[in-house]
C-alpha cells in the first residue's frame, strides 16, 4: 500500500516560509536534561515544557517531510517521553505514528522495547483522557511485536469506569483481532459478554459494530435478546442495527421474515438518519405494496421535517428512484397529494423536483386533486413578493398545470379562468407562459373558445408587457368568432389607444402643459391631496408632470410613443383578420364599410405617429410595409387575402403544435423504453428456492455501493476490475525513455478530483534517495497533499498518487518534476523536468436540455460569448453537426423535424451543464458551399456564451481541436 493509500488520521498545518532546524539544535531543546535545569532557573519549569513541545513539532513535521532523523529516537525517549504533560503525550502519539519502527531488514527496533513499556503505563493510567487516547493510537500499530504485551492491560480497559476508555478498548480490540488474531483469539466472545452488560450507547455501539464485522452469528444471537428493545436504544446503535439486518438478508433471503417487523418499528424512530436507512433497506427488502407505501410515506416525513435542503434533495432523488421501479409506480400515484406537502418548502430546487415528481404520478384518479392543490399554490404567489424565486415559483406553477390540462383536457375549464389572471402579471415570462398555455388550449379545445375569448377581453386592459400584449392580439384576432366578440375587440383596442388622431391629440396636450390652471382643472382630485389629507402646492414647471402624464396614457399607446411599431404591426394583422370576418357575418354593405373605415383609420393615424417626431424612436420599414399591406388588403377584401389571413395562419399554428405533441410523446415513449426491463426469449430464469447461497450475495451490496459513491469510487459493472478499468484509460508519458527516472501517468477522474497513479522507474544503478514528485497546476486546479519522499533502489520501481481538486469548468494543465539525490555522491539534487498533463473539459460537461424561452433569456443574460469559425473536412451538414455534438457533450435543442432535409445551410442551438451548475450554450450556423462543387467542406461559424469566460474559452478550444474528422 502505497503513502497515498493509507488512511489520513492527522492533518498538521505547516509554515510553508520557515525554515528547517537542525538535527543539532533540535537535541539541545528536547535534550535538557529536567534536573539541571531546574537547578539553573527554578521558575522557567513551564517554559522549559514549552521548548520541548516546540521542538518535537518541527521533528514530527521534518519526519513527514521525508527527513531521516535517527539520532533524535534516544534522546525522546530519555528527556520526552517520561513528561506527563498532555500536549507532549499527545504530540508523542502522533510521533510514534509516523516514525519508522523497524530497521531496514524489517525487525523491530531495540528502543521500542522502552517505548511499549510507557505505553502500558499509559493504559493504567488514572487519568481517562490518556488512557483512551492511547488506546486510539494502538488501533494504528503495525507491529504485532509492540501489541503484545500490551494485550492484559487493553483488556483491563473494559472494565474502566469511564465510557470514553471503555469504548476505545472495544475499536482497540476489534482492530488488534482483525490485524492480528492470534494476539486474541477469543475477542468475539469477550466483547459479547461486554455488549450484554454495558449501559452505555457508544460503548454498545462499537461492540455491536466489532461483532458484525466479526462474528455475524454472536452479533444475531445478541440481536434476537433484544429485538423487541430496539425502538429504544440510541440513534448510533439503530443505525449499526440496520446495517446488520440489510446485510443478513442481503446474503440470506430467508432471514427477511425474521426482522423486517424490527425494520417498520425503526421508521417511528426519532432519529432521521435512522428513519432513512431503515426506508432504504425495508424497499431493498420487500417490494410488497405496504412495503413501499411505509417506506415511501417516511421519506415524505423526512422532507417535510428536515430543514436542510441538502437532505430534502437526496430524499427526493430517492422516492424519485422508487418511481422508476414500474410495480412501485402504482404505489407511489396514492401518495401524490402527500407529495405535494413538500411544496411549503421555500427552496425553489425541492419544489421543482416535487412539482416534476408529482406531475410523472399524476393519473386520472388524482389530477383534480393536484389541480386544486396547484390553483391554491398559484393564488398564494399572487401578492408574495418578499422571496426572491416567487417569480420563478409561479412560472413553474403555471407549466405544471399546462401539462395537466394537455395531459387531462377535462381539467383545462377549471385552470384556464384562474391562470388567465397572471397575464397582467408584471414577471413577463410567468405571463408568457400562461399565454403559451392559452394558445394551445384555444386551438386544442374548441369548446372552451368562448370562456378563453371572454377572459382574455376581461384582462386585455391590464396587460403590462408589450409582448403579452402582441400574443393576446393575436389571439383576439384568430378565434373572435362572433359579431359581439369582434366588437368588443374593436372596443378594447380603441379604448387602450385613446384618443385618435393620436399626433394631434398628443401636441394638444403638449400644448395644454403650458396652462397649469387648464390641467388642474380637469386632473384628478386624488393628484391635489397628499395620502395623509393635507393639500399639496403644485408650481407650473413641476418636475413631477411626465410622470403623471405616463400614468394617463393608455397601454397601447404608451407602447407606440415608447417606438415600439412591432405590436403596431401585430394590431394591424389582428385588425385586417376582425375586419375581414366582420365583414363575412354582417349583411349590410354601410355596417361593413363603417367597421373596415374605423379599422383603417386606426392604422393610418398609426402610420401618421411612427412619421412624426413624437415617438422616442421613429417606425421601421417593416412595419410600415406591414401595415401598408393590411391597408391594401382591407381596401381590396379579396377571397384569396380571406382565405390567407383566415386560414392558412391557424394551420400553420396547428402543424406546429402537432410536431411539438409528436416530439413530446416520441420522448416519453423513449423514457419509458429505457424505464422498461427488456427480457430476451434466452435469457434464464432465477428462483430464489433454488438459488445458491453464493449467487444470492452476488448482489450489489448498496451500503458498499453507497461507500464507494461518496469516496468517488463508483465504477460501472463492466470495469469492476481495476486492471479493466486502467487498459481504457491512455497512458500519459510523463518523461522520456532515456531519462535516469521514467514516469508515466493514469489520470482518472472522479467529478471533483482527479487522482494521477504516476509509475516512476529508477532506469540507473543507483540508489536514489528523497525521490519526491513536485507538481504544480494551472487553472482552477488545486493540489490538494505533497506526495511524500521515496527511496528507489537500483531499476526498482514505486506508484505515487496525488490528489488534485477541480473548482470550475475550464482546461487545466498539471506540470511539474521529479527530483532526487543519488547515494553516495556530493552533487546537487538532480531534477527530471515532466511533460504537461492538459485535463480535459469533456470530464465536466454533460448534456442538458431547456426551453427555448430559457435558452433565449440566458443567451441574452450570458456575457461571454466565443465565436468560433468552422474549419472542417467534412462536407455533410448532419454529419459535422453529429461530429460537433460527440465532441463537446452538448444536446441539440432544435427538433429533428427542423433539422431534416437539405436546403444547404442548417442553424441548430446546443445546450450542455457542468457538474458545478455551470450552462454552456452553443448557436451552429452553417452551410454548404455549393459553387464550389459537392466535394466542398462545410462553412459557417459557432457561437458560444457561458457565464464565465474560462468555460467559453474552454468549450472555443475543444471545439477548434475537433473539427477535423480524423480517418481511421
């Protein structure tokens, strides 16, 4: 086992700027001999304890420095180590912890002997602090030789009064037994008879946990005494409880019966931790129902109850798990409305998984239920602006339902009225995504046309935003069916564009501000009184009259002498469409033309405002070309313009939403595939009656799984094997063939650290000493230990490992050099410069997916952006966008429908998430270069923007790197 392997019991802070002391002066301050100096200066006894504490810290931190210090072993024995000073005794327990203990031919040190001697009069005594702490430090000992006579005096210990040394002799001993049995062959059986009669929790606790790991059977038998007891015992006794029965029935399935009652009473326990390892091991247990339903309500209550958002998360990843699971599925749809409890939680992350959750449960027996819940929910975010993700809490709110009432198109009467009312909602994308939702359901469910229409002209006036204002115009426009509907629109519009011709109604008033006593006159008498009842003076040239003049105007006006022409350009289209249908319902030719004039002068007085001066910004040739159009087409009432405006838009509308449906449902059948355990006709068949005992345990242990997953060592099933897993990593060459030390790097990567396994051969006939690999990292790269000092005899060979941490998203370079000096020769230390190791960014980044809304707000928000010519071999469109796509991680957002065909050019949006949170997004825009022959590369440009600029610049440079198709 290498340095680096070993298990880290003691992290000591070291000045990096100090200098080392030598061995010389260090023998002076721990070599005071106690009598004489007392003698000297009788009041300097403490400082005297002072020196010597001092000195033997800079010896313990030279010692794992690497430094060889022979000489100094005596003089701590003599002048150190019979001092009953704490700190010293601490300190001295650290040292014999590291300092080598045997001679070079592997036999125990003669000095030794007085060492093992202070340590069993350490272990006897008065003093429990020492005693236990001693204790500590024996399970660290790897020297049978040292524990030996120390065996009567640590079995002593169990009898101590003290529960702090009583349960360190219990690790002491189960340590010794398990290193060296035959020191004492008979510990099971004592720290049984221990276990039975301690009262103490944590004394009981490692007996239990020796005996588990020890002897199975003694620990069962302790178990069955005291199986009704359990609920009482402490938390660290319940977890170590739970631990043994998942691993006795885990290896022998018939035990299940015997404790899975112990499991249901340890979900009432007190303790979450408890709670939610014994909900862990009753689902891996048992797949009944009831089961699932006990352990499932469990982890509910521990969502509920916790208040770290931490635990909320994990427990959730954890019902979300069992949901996965098709029987548990059934199970878990009872308890949606349970579920949806964890919503009180203010974090916005546990509600969005709670809402995703919820939704996946949802069926036709609870959607009413969840939807009322929701409207609650909704109605509870309308006037709550004191949390920050409110906002977002309701946009979240509003897709849930969206997805209910496509999902459940019973449901849309009742959500469709309450959500209508977040359209004058000032956060634009919740109003967004309730009109989204509003024109899916009016052209989905014809039946519901006439509540939309009227709600939608109930709420027209108090729109606030421009571009809700644009989507319900056009929703106006396209399914006002009736004469009264089309009215009551050409009612709202005039009455949000005010007073028309709106330039001379405007100069009027610019004109009016000139007569303070005119506008006093027909203001409001709100404006002339303060809130608390006292009148207010008012001077003609008041600072405060733009303001007031803002609050007059209309929203739509407001909008067109803000420059905004597009929503001009939507009411001109919604105009012509009303005029037009007007016109097919209404018989009489004077009721038609007095409809189509009032809708054209409405667009020509639009025309006069974007020409003059009074807007901020003038009207673009866009919009007048449109409204131009709209006018000649209300001139004219063609069939053919009938039919384009009439028609072909709502198709058009329709199509598109029928390719969204169609992708949504090719997902989830893709989901549901995956979900779905695919069985060959071939593959055998296992019952458990028949199954032997050694392929029951084959089984994933999921305490093991669990272990290994927070130590970062998770490795798929097909590369359990160590050596598997290293033959599919590239070896990096870190030096060359010739050099007198060759080394060479694997760099395995685990989400937040990299660990480098460097092999390093001595290639000369010399022993080499101090052989240490001194590394450095560049980038958001940090080392986190020095990889302690070797010693290399002639062509032998070491594997050094160090650890290195990852804080963000970004290519990193690892460099540095191996240095050592040579046996028996006076030079310099001798240094091997080694090779860069470049980390790669593809670790990090794993594709994501998100709305185009939320793609187009973080490309508007992201202000590093990286703008990448393409420069490539390859001459298909589909095949450089593949190529892209397998190089970076990334997903593409755009549909496959999108993508189809050939037309030469191709613009698709990539999306990708670091494992920090980090987005990345990506816009490819390319094209076939057909003057210059099918044979031609692809051309174009991508455009990158991320949060920071390290992963824009990173994600350039992959990007640059792969472009080129390498043939094979």
């Amino acid at each position: 086992m290498t340095a680096a392997e070993n298990v880290c019991y003691t992290l000591i802070n070291v000045p990096m700027d100090s200098e080392p002391p030598s061995e010389i002066s260090l023998k002076n301050d721990l070599g005071n001999d106690m009598s004489a100096f007392l003698t000297s200066f009788p009041p300097l006894e403490k400082g005297d304890v002072k020196l010597k504490t001092e000195a033997l810290k800079k010896v313990i931190i030279m010692i794992l420095n690497g430094e060889k210090l022979p000489g100094l072993l005596m003089t701590i024995i003599r002048f150190v180590l019979p001092l009953q000073d704490h700190t010293i005794k601490k300190l001295l327990l650290v040292f014999w912890e590291i300092v080598p203990k045997t001679t070079p031919d592997g036999r125990l040190l003669q000095e030794m002997i007085l060492v093992c001697d202070a340590y069993r009069k350490d272990l006897q005594h008065p003093n429990e602090f020492i005693r236990g702490s001693t204790l500590r430090f024996l399970c660290k000992l790897k020297e049978a030789e040292l524990l030996e006579p120390l065996m009567p005096a640590i079995r002593a210990c169990l009898e101590h009064r003290h529960s702090y040394v009583r349960r360190n002799a219990v690790l002491a001993i189960y340590t010794i037994y398990r290193n060296f049995e035959h020191l004492i062959p008979d510990a099971p059986e004592l720290i049984h008879d221990f276990l039975v009669n301690e009262k103490d929790a944590s004394c009981k606790r490692n007996a239990f946990m020796m005996l588990i790991h020890a002897d199975q059977d003694r620990a069962l038998d302790y178990l069955s005494t005291c199986i009704d007891q359990v609920q009482t015992f402490g938390d660290i006794l319940q977890l170590v409880i739970v631990e043994l029965i998942y691993k006795v029935c885990h290896a022998n399935p018939s035990e299940r019966a015997r404790f899975i009652r112990c499991i249901y009473n340890l979900l009432q326990s007190s303790s979450p931790a408890v709670k939610y390892e014994a909900a862990g091991t009753l689902v891996t247990l048992s797949s009944a129902p009831t089961a699932i339903k006990a352990a499932a309500q469990c982890y509910i209550d521990l969502i509920i109850k916790e208040s770290d958002n931490n635990v909320k998360l994990i427990v959730l990843d954890r019902l979300i798990e069992l949901k996965e699971h098709p029987s548990h599925e059934r199970v878990l749809q009872d308890l949606v409305m349970d579920i949806l409890r964890v919503l009180s939680t203010p974090d916005l992350e546990v509600r969005k998984k709670t809402l995703q959750l919820a939704l996946d449960l949802v069926s036709s027996r609870n959607v009413e239920e969840l939807v009322i819940v929701l409207k609650k929910e909704v109605i509870k975010t309308n006037n709550v602006t004191e949390h920050e993700d409110t906002d977002k809490y309701r946009q979240l709110l509003v897709r849930t339902l969206h997805s209910c009432s496509v999902r459940f198109p019973d449901m849309a009467a009742n959500v469709i009225p309450v959500l209508m009312e977040f359209l004058s909602d000032n956060n634009e994308a919740a109003a967004a995504d309730v009109l989204e939702f509003v024109r899916e359901a009016i052209q989905r469910f014809e039946n519901l046309r006439p509540l939309i229409v009227e709600k939608m002209l109930e709420v027209f006036h108090a729109i606030k935003s421009v571009k809700i204002y644009r989507g319900a115009l056009w929703i106006l426009g396209e399914y006002c069916s009736t004469k009264e509907d089309i009215q009551s629109v050409m009612t709202e519009v005039r009455r949000s564009l005010g007073e028309i011709p709106i330039v001379e109604s405007e100069i009027k008033k610019e004109a009016g501000e000139l007569k303070p006593e005119e506008e006093v006159s027909v203001g409001p008498a709100q404006k002339l009184v303060t809130e608390m009842g006292t009148y207010a003076t008012q001077s003609a040239l008041s600072s405060s009259r733009p303001a007031k003049k803002e609050e007059d105007r209309p929203p739509l006006r407001g909008f067109l002498l803000d420059g905004d022409f597009f929503v001009a350009a939507s009411l001109a289209t919604t105009l012509t469409k009303i005029a037009l249908r007007y016109v097919s319902l209404v018989q009489e030719k004077k009721k038609q033309n007095s409809f189509n004039a009032e809708a054209m002068l409405l667009m020509a007085t639009i025309l006069h405002l974007g020409k003059s001066s009074l807007p901020k910004k003038p009207i673009t040739d866009d919009d007048v070309d449109r409204i131009s159009l709209c006018l000649k087409v209300l001139s004219e009432c063609s069939p053919l313009m009938n039919d384009i405006f009439n028609k072909e838009c709502r198709q058009s509308l329709s199509h598109m939403l029928s390719a969204k449906l169609e992708e949504e449902k090719l997902s989830q059948k893709k989901e549901s595939e995956k979900r779905n355990v695919t069985i060959q006709p071939d593959d055998p068949i296992s019952f458990m009656q028949l199954t032997a005992k050694n392929e029951m345990s084959s089984k994933e242990d999921q305490f093991q799984l669990s272990l290994l997953a927070a130590m970062g060592n998770t490795q798929r099933k097909e590369a359990a094997d160590p050596l598997a897993s290293k033959l599919n990593k590239v070896v990096t060459q870190l030096t060359g063939f010739s050099d007198p030390v060759y080394a060479e790097a694997y760099v395995h990567v685990n989400q937040y650290d990299i660990v480098l396994d460097v092999l390093v051969v001595n290639q000369t006939s010399d022993t080499l000493q101090n052989c240490t690999l001194e590394l450095a990292t560049l980038g958001d790269l940090k080392l986190v230990e020095k990889p302690s000092p070797l010693t290399l005899a002639p062509h032998d060979f070491a594997n050094i490992k160090a650890n290195v941490k990852v804080a963000s998203t970004e290519n990193g370079i690892i460099f540095g050099n191996v240095v050592y000096d040579v046996s028996g020769a006076a030079s310099d230390r001798n240094c091997v410069v080694l090779s860069d190791i470049h980390i790669d960014i593809m670790d990090y980044i794993q594709p994501a997916s998100c709305t185009d809304a939320e793609f187009r707000q973080m490309w508007a928000e992201f202000e590093w952006e990286n703008k990448v010519t393409v420069n490539t071999n390859i001459i298909d469109l589909n095949e450089y966008l593949q190529h892209i796509l397998k190089s970076t991680n990334m997903k593409c957002l755009t549909p496959e429908k999108a993508l189809s065909g050939y037309c030469g050019f191709m613009a698709a949006n990539l999306y990708a998430r670091s494992i920090f949170g980090e987005d990345a997004l990506a816009n490819v825009s390319i094209e076939k270069p057909i003057h210059l022959g099918p044979e031609a590369p692809v051309t174009g440009h991508i455009r990158i923007r991320a949060k920071s600029q390290g992963m824009a610049l990173s994600l350039g440079d992959k990007i640059n790197l792969s472009q080129k198709k390498t043939s094979l």
